[in-house]
C-alpha cells in the first residue's frame, strides 16, 4: 500500500459556517476523535475576524489546549492577514495556512482585499511565519470556478501556486471550494500546477457539491498527489461561497483509497465514532455517502465477534 496524507478540516472548514454555535470543549473532543481515529492533521481552526466567522471566535482560547488533549498531532490554523499570524503565534500555533482566492471578486468577499493586495499579503505572512519557524501551508482558492466570477482561467491558478511556492510555502493546496470540478478537469490543471509546484508539495481539496469529489480524488492521485482536506462527516462550506457544500468526506476518502491501494493510516471505525459525535453536536445527520454502509459494516463485525 501507498501512503496518503490527509489533513481533517472538519474543525475549521466544517464549523465555520454551521449555525449550532459548538464549544471550545466541543472542539476539542471531536479533534480528539480524529486523533483516535489515526488521522495525523487537521485544521484545527482560524485566527479571522469574529464579526466574519463568529464560530472560530474562540481560536485563541482553542490552540493553547491542542498540546494537550492531542500530544504529536499536527495542527495548522488559517489565518487571512498578518494580525491573524500575530495572533496564531502568540496562542502558540506551530503552523498556519494563508487564503488566496484566484479571482478579484472571491478576494474582496472572502478577504476584503483586491486579487493584487490579497497576493502580497500571503506572501508577506508566509514570510514572518517562516522568520517564526512555523511551518505554512497556502491555499490558492476558488482553482476551478468562482461563484461570481465563473470558470477560473488556469493560467491565474497556476501563476499563484508558484508564487505560493516561491514564497516558500510548504504545501500549496489547490482548492475545489464550490465543489464545481471534475475528474479530466483535476487531471488537466494538474498536468500544469505540476510544471510550477513539485507534486510531493502539492494538497487537493475538494467540495462535494455535486458528488464528485472522491471521483476528484481519485484523479488527483492518478496525477500523482498524494496530500488531501477531507472532512470527517463531509461537513463544511464557505460562508462567502455561495452554494458550496461540504467537503469530500475523509471516510468516503479513505475508504476509496484503502480499496484502490493507498493508505491514509486512518480507521474507518474511528471515523464513524467522530461523525458520531458531530451528529451529536450539531443536531442532524451527517456523513459522506459511505456512512451507513460504513456502519453497517462495523455492526456486522460485532455481531460476528460476539457471536
Ligand atoms: N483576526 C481578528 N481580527 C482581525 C483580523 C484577524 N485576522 N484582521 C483584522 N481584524 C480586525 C481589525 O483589528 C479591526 O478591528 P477593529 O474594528 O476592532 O479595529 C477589524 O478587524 C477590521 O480590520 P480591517 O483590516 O479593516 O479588516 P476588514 O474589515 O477588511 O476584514 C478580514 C478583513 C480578513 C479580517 C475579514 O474579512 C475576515 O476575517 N475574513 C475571513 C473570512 C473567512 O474566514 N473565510 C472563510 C475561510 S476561507
Ligand atoms: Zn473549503
């Protein structure tokens, strides 16, 4: 088997825009399933402006925790500007993810910064937060389409992935975040975002919108990527995305690839046990389409295990 990395972003990405408001505490049981399950990072939540995204309102009061209640796991935070790296670093966050949308308009809504400003600003904070010894991660948004814009040229997308990289981002992360691609179109940009970012740098993430986003995958590591967001549950969406859903759910992910030859090193059994928990929560059913077969599966293991 091949390995896979996958980050959760179920904390950041799949909270920020339920309505439910969920603990601190909360946060942290969930982040501690993940763990359980053997997933190995996640975004753990994002230094924005409060008035943007009331629910990560508690990030300062969340990172401090992390070392604690989930020892060894990786842990990264968005952050939009450099005030949000003030305050990731001074909370103790070891790495962060700037947020570079590929169109003017997604900036503005996203950010409140033109396409130009919005460049120089990722590249100025991934810059302090190397000074700072944080490792980064910097996403190039809205790579496929815009909801206000429509079909994003693939010359943009690839001119921002490199100066991601040139800025010496760790892993540029090219993000579905309406969930509008499709496979050839996956294999088509990759086949250029490679010529201008090594592929082992390189992270997919997906939306499921349409429910192509394992079929997305799948793409993405027939191209050779081996770094994915998945979204315990497939929960999540942009609150300034209009008609984004959830990502790719990381159990249909690893499911799909454990079948296909690639290990995640994460228990699908685990995974059930923190969709559980955010069901829990948030008061509705979640999962991705693997969810009841997934349970299924595991009731049947007990049954034959008691006999
Ligand atoms: N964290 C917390 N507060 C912040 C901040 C940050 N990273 N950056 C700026 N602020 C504060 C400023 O200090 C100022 O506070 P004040 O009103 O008390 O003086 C206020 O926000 C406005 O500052 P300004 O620089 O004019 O920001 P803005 O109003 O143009 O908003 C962002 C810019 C980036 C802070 C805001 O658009 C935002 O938080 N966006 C995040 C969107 C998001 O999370 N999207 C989903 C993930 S991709
Ligand atoms: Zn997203």
């Amino acid at each position: 088997m091949e390995r896979i990395h996958i980050t959760d972003v179920a904390p950041r990405d799949g909270l920020q825009n339920q309505r439910v408001p969920v603990l601190t505490g909360a946060k942290l049981e969930l982040i501690r399933r993940l763990a359980a399950a053997g997933v190995q990072s996640v975004e753990a939540t994002s230094f924005v402006s409060p008035k943007a995204v009331p629910q990560m309102a508690d990030a300062a009061a969340l990172v401090p925790q992390l070392k604690t209640a989930v020892p060894g796991l990786r842990c990264s935070v968005l952050v939009p500007n450099l005030k949000g790296l003030e305050r990731a670093h001074a909370a103790g966050a070891e790495e962060i993810a700037v947020v570079l949308s590929a169109t003017e308009t997604m900036n503005r809504r996203n950010i409140n910064m033109g396409l130009a400003e919005a460049t120089e600003v990722s590249e100025q904070t991934l810059a302090a937060a190397q000074r700072l010894g944080l490792r980064t991660r910097a996403y190039v948004a809205v790579a496929f389409d815009c909801p206000f814009e429509g079909a994003t040229p693939l010359d943009e997308v690839v001119r921002l992935a490199r100066r991601m990289h040139e800025a010496g981002a760790g892993e540029v992360v090219i993000a579905d975040t309406i969930g509008s691609a499709a496979p050839g179109q996956v294999k088509a940009r990759l086949a250029a975002l490679r010529e201008a970012v090594p592929v082992d740098r390189l992270a997919m993430h997906f939306h499921d919108t349409r429910g192509m986003g394992v079929a997305n995958a799948w793409a993405a590591l027939e191209a050779g990527v081996r770094r994915f967001d998945a979204s315990v549950g497939g929960i999540g969406g942009c609150p300034f995305a209009p008609g984004a859903a959830g990502n790719v759910a990381t159990e249909d992910l690893v499911l799909m690839a454990a079948q296909s030859g690639f290990d995640a090193g994460i228990s699908t059994d685990g995974l059930i046990d923190a969709v559980d928990y955010a069901e829990a929560q948030l008061q509705r059913p979640l999962g991705g389409r693997s969810i009841t077969w997934l349970r299924r599966q595991r009731e049947k293991a007990r049954e034959t295990q008691t006999g």
